[in-house]
C-alpha cells in the first residue's frame, strides 16, 4: 500500500508487482465471499430439510440425547473417580512405604495434633468422671 501510494506520487505507473499483488488479493477475497455465501445457502437449505425431521422425531431424538449424556457423564464420572482412587492409593503406598509424598508433613502435623486433641479430651473426660464420682 505504501509502495503504491509512493510510486503514484512519484508520477510513476503501478509496476507490475503491484498490480499483481492486487489482482490475486481481490482473487482471494472474491473467493472467499462466493465460498461464505455457498456455505450460508447450503446451511439454510439443510436447515430448512432437517426442521420437520427434527419435529417429527423429537420425540425420540430428546429422550435419546438424554440417555446418551447421562451415560457419557457417568462414564466421564467413573474414569475421573478410579484416576482419584488410584492417586489416592499411590500416595498412601508412597506414604507408608517411607517415600515422604507431597503433603505428608502437613499430614504428620494434622495427627500430631489430633492426637493431643484427643488426649486432651481423655484428660478431660477422666476430670469429669472423677467430679461425678466424689
């Protein structure tokens, strides 16, 4: 565009690279216009050929896309369920194996402190038991 806007303030003629440049640009383009609007026409025609075929057998048709949903979600389900599980079962194999997996000092903390919670608890039952014994 530059080449061509510099070449006519020149005085000069569009050279043939330029005119070759635009010939195959429009080319292009005009394809690709008569290409979008025969994708256009053939997308209305078959819209307008499936419509009553999709009333007639909207009947079956939903029931059926439910089913078949309902059945990839719960194979979906399944698989992401037993990809957790066998994670999950790695992870306790690293753990009690001695691995130290991720996470198993957040694990060690959390049983430190469950166990004195416990404890305390013990302490405090046994408080109570002896009150309400004397």
């Amino acid at each position: 565009m530059a080449e061509l806007h510099q070449s006519q303030q020149a005085g000069k003629h569009p050279t043939s690279q330029q005119i070759v440049k635009a010939t195959t640009a429009v080319t292009a383009g005009g394809s690709l216009l008569v290409l979008s609007g025969l994708t256009l026409t053939a997308t209305v025609i078959l819209l307008t050929i499936a419509t009553p075929l999709l009333v007639i057998f909207s009947p079956v048709i939903v029931p059926a896309v439910m089913t078949v949903s309902l059945l990839l979600m719960g194979f979906l389900a399944s698989g992401g369920f037993g990809v957790a599980g066998i994670t999950a079962m790695s992870w306790i194999y690293g753990y009690v194996t001695g691995r130290h997996p991720p996470g198993a000092d957040q694990l060690e903390q959390a049983r430190l402190k469950l166990a004195g919670k416990a404890r305390e608890m013990k302490d405090r039952a046994e408080q109570f038991g002896h009150q309400v014994i004397s």
